[in-house]
C-alpha cells in the first residue's frame, strides 16, 4: 500500500461524492481533525475509523485498500513480496504493532478482507482497544496471542481460531514477549 493512499483515496471519494469534511465528520463521529490527521498522513488508520470513514461515504471497505479491478478469483502466491500496512489505533500509534498483509488487495467488488498479521510484542505503552461493524475470524499460524474481547481476556495458541462480532471492543496482542502470525478475515457489511 503506498503512502498516504488511504487519505488520497478518501479525498477523492469525498470530492466524487461532494461530501464535505464536516459532512463526513458527522456522518463519521468522527472529528474534522480527525480526518484530517487521515488524509494527511503517513500511515493508514486503524479498521474502526476506515470503516466508519466507508459507511459515511458508501463504499466498501476494501475500496480503500484494492490495488486493482480484478473481477475474477485472486490468487495470492506465497511466493509473492507485498509491503504490509502498518494500521495505527484511533489515530495513535499505540497498536503499530500489527503488520497487515492483504491477501485479497486485487480482488474488486469483496466484502471480506483476508489478512496475513505480523504481531509484533507490544511496546511499553498502553494498546488501545477498537470496535467496528462487522465480524472477524483469526486463526493462529504461529506464537500465541491474547485476545481482549469487552470485559474477556482469551489466549488462543499454534492452530487455535476465534471468531467474533467485531462491535464489542477489542485487541490482539502477542503473548510472552514473542511475535506470533495469524490469518484474520474481516467482514464489514455496506
């Protein structure tokens, strides 16, 4: 994902659209400032904001993140070299942690959003959690990771899945200091 494609996407969208940023803040909840901070910088928001930022706009979320119109199947090749996009956590960088690789970026017209994670050990500062429409599937290929889900708390290992409504505020964090890798599908509904 290039620099500062999500914001370009998002200003031209709106532009298309004739939303103004107050409009979009409002359809949002999120600030002006808000989606300032967005369009401007260097890396790409977390899910919570993109997905309200979508609905706002009505669009997919994976319009922000397609890198082409394939209409057909995609076929992502292990082989393959892809940069991953580093999401920050509303508006901070307090999840950084988490490199995302699209496994689907070329697929036009998705509802899903499959993702390889990197999950780094989290820095010393305190993570925030994040709650969008949706649901989420994550499978664990490697390490363990602690999942926060509302008032929960689950550790879910090597082969160990989850799946949850993305609504209820949540994080996943890397679990003994050691990095760890999981397949996440996200879907968000139009």
């Amino acid at each position: 994902m290039n620099k500062n494609s999500v914001g370009e996407k998002i200003s031209f969208l709106c532009a298309d659209k004739n939303i103004s940023k107050d409009q979009l803040a409002e359809r949002s909840g999120l600030t002006v400032e808000q989606i300032e901070l967005i369009e401007n910088s260097d890396t790409v928001p977390s899910l919570s904001p993109l997905i309200k930022i979508a609905r706002a706009i009505g669009v997919r979320l994976g319009t922000f993140l397609d890198d082409s119109d394939e209409l057909g199947p995609v076929i992502h090749r292990q082989t393959e070299s892809h940069q991953p996009a580093s999401f920050s956590s509303q508006l901070s960088s307090a999840n950084s942690h988490l490199d995302f690789f699209s496994l689907a970026a070329s697929k036009t017209g998705r509802h899903m959003e499959p993702f390889l994670i990197d999950i780094k050990p989290s820095p010393t500062h305190q993570p925030i959690l994040s709650s969008h429409e949706g649901e989420e599937f994550i499978f664990v290929l490697q390490g363990a990771v602690k999942i926060n889900y509302g008032n929960e708390i689950h550790f879910l290992n090597q082969g160990d899945s989850i799946y949850y409504d993305s609504i209820v505020d949540h994080l996943v964090s890397a679990l003994n200091g050691e990095p760890a890798q999981i397949l996440a599908v996200v879907y968000t509904p139009l």
